[in-house]
C-alpha cells in the first residue's frame, strides 16, 4: 500500500464497524499545520472491499487537506455497506453496483430527510480474472470458456475449449479449482452480468450478487479470500478487482476478434462506450455497461464503483462532510491519488461533468 492505515472499531447505531482511516504527512513537511479549513467532524462510510485501496489514499488526502476531520471506511463489501447506510448507521456507502430503481421506491433510508439518493461513479477499475497455475502467466480465454470454468462444464486446464484459444500454452491434465465470493458482492454482481450478457447459453443464473452455491466451487469471503484462495492452490482460478491481482496469472477477453488483457484504459474505454441508465432521478447517476461491445481495445469486465449519499440528510454535519468529501474524490487530484494507489481508471472529464452537479446538490 502507498499509505498507511489503522483498522479500528467505532460503535456505530449498535454496529461494530471496522474503520480504515490513514492520515498522511509528506517527510521534512513543517509540523505546523497550515491548513485553512473550517471542517470538523467525523465521517463513517462503509461497503465496497474494491475500493479499499483508493480509500485510503482519499482519506489520507482529505485529511491531511482537513486536519480536523477523521473519516472511517469499512470495506464490508457492496451489500453490506448499502444496507450500513439505508440504516443510517454509516454516512455513505461505496457500492460496486448502484441501487436498483425498486430498492430505492422500497427504502427506507433512514439517515435521509427525503427517499432520493445520490450515486455518483467514481472507482472505475477491471476485474481481473486470477489463476494459479505453474508455468503459465497469462491465458487467452473467450465468455463461453469462462462461464463453463465456472459453472463446472470444463473441469479441466488442458480441455480441448482452454487449448484450442491457447495454442503456444503448456497446459496440464489438471483439475480446475474455480473459487467466488463467498459474501454479497458488487464484485460478483459484475462479474455475471457479463457472463450473462455475453455467454447466455453457457451462464444461466444472470446477474446475481450472491453466488449461485448449486454451481459448486470454493467460497471465500471477500476480495481479499479469493485472492488469498488462489494464491495458496495450483490450479485455483477466481475473480478480483484488477487492483489485487498482484503476481498471479491474468486472463485477456476475447473482444470481437481480439483478445483484451485488462488495464485501466481498457476499463475506462468501455464506460465511455456506454450509456446512463434511464428512469433515474436527476442525481442518480448509474451507468449501464455495455458488456458485449466490439470496439477495438475495451475490456467488457469492469467494476463501475459507486459513492452513495443521501440528496438531503437528517444531519446538517454529515451534509457537509459528505459533500466535500466526494467533491475531493471526483476531483483530478483525488481520482490521480487513487489511480497511483489502486490502479484504477481516472473518470473522463464528460463523465465529471455530470457527477459534480449531483454532489452539489446534496444538502
């Protein structure tokens, strides 16, 4: 990690949360503190692990620009953190997957003074497909021959589906451990959309947060289980956000005729190639991604995380806490930090332009 963190706990509601907070300090910098802001407070948010990394590096910044405020993010994964906020038990949530329309008619968000939300995209990374395999480094590998990797149809790494994409590739008669999250996940959510999208036939179960257990396969809690999962078993393959990949082995997607390895341009260049989604309230800002483009160097599994806030709060000081922190998130220097930290795409200009108007419009 690029800055440091302390993990401590802070009651909140009755809640025991998991706080990660980083506070920065560049070496041979005056120890008198400068800064001229006027914000205090503390600030609790909670969700998506995918995020954790760029977290701290927001924290680190936003605090050090905001010496009197501490902000604590629990990366509990996406279902956790938005069932955390719509309990007012935490000020925003960080969601690998915004609040479907009939969730948000349902509520009740109880740290909201009205039912309208905030969601604003602003972690943009790829979801790497990992594997553990000795003597192989990367794989080219189509949505077909994932899906059925996953589903159990291909049992093993030298079956004629995983050959015949991989032709230069030493693959051993060797079985195929297919590990998934274990927890509801933003993560996993994305990961089958695009299975759904772009392998129908081969993936039946759609997009679902929540592993399907009739599949089989191993459990492991959050990102950090699966990649703990495959790096300690040969023959191990799982999904994770990019960012964590590390030294494991990495898969490139076919796209049209190509295949796509990930990175964060190829992430980004198929956010801009989608769509918003529609009947949304003019702040919701939700992206519907075009899992089966064709265009020329996108990587169709991508995580589009989002920050979630209410448009109007209960609680004046959580307003103006939530409102400069996420202005310092989409801002270039706090999508630079994250980037550097994580990995991640920084969102387009177009893209900002969208979100600041709904960050100004919470109060």
């Amino acid at each position: 990690m690029k800055t440091s963190a302390t993990i401590k706990a802070a009651a909140i509601g009755g809640i025991a949360i998991l706080a990660l907070t980083s506070c920065a300090a560049n070496e041979g910098a005056p120890t008198e503190n400068t800064s001229t802001s006027s914000l205090t407070g503390t600030l609790v948010g909670g969700g998506a692990s995918s995020q954790g990394s760029a977290q701290e590096a927001w924290i680190a910044g936003f605090q050090t620009a905001n010496p009197d405020v501490t902000v604590n993010y629990d990366p509990a994964g996406s279902g956790a953190g938005r069932d955390t906020f719509q309990q007012g038990a935490s000020a925003f949530a960080g969601s690998d997957r915004a609040f479907k329309v009939d969730e948000i008619a349902a509520g009740p968000f109880t740290g909201c003074a009205t039912p309208d939300v905030v969601e604003i995209p602003a972690y943009i990374s790829p979801i790497a497909i990992i594997f553990n395999l000795d003597g192989v480094d990367s794989l080219d590998l189509d949505a077909d021959t994932v899906a059925k990797i996953f589903t159990g149809q291909i049992t093993k790494w030298n079956d004629p589906a995983i050959t015949a994409l991989n032709p230069n590739a030493t693959l051993p008669d060797q079985a195929i451990s297919p590990v998934h999250r274990s927890d509801k996940s933003g993560t996993t959510g994305n990961f089958t959309d695009y299975l759904g999208a772009a392998a129908p036939s081969s993936w039946t179960a759609g997009s679902v947060e929540e592993w399907p257990t009739e599949l089989g396969g191993e459990a492991a809690q959050g990102t950090s289980g699966v990649v703990e999962a495959v790096t300690n078993g040969v023959g191990m393959i799982g999904y994770a956000d990019a960012s964590r990949a590390g030294d494991l082995g990495t898969v490139a997607i076919k796209v049209g005729d190509k295949f796509v390895p990930y990175s964060p341009e190829a992430a980004a260049a198929i956010v801009d190639a989608s769509e918003l989604e529609s009947d949304r309230t003019e702040h919701d800002i939700a992206i519907k991604l075009d899992r089966t483009s064709t265009e020329a160097g996108v990587y169709p599994i991508v995580l589009v995380s989002y920050l979630i806030g209410c448009e109007q709060y209960t609680d004046a000081a959580n307003a103006e806490l939530v409102k400069s922190y996420f202005s310092y998130i989409v801002s270039e220097e706090g999508q630079k930090v994250a980037a550097e930290a994580a990995g991640s795409a920084p969102i387009s200009a177009d893209l900002r332009s969208k979100i600041e108007p709904a960050i100004a419009s919470i109060k």
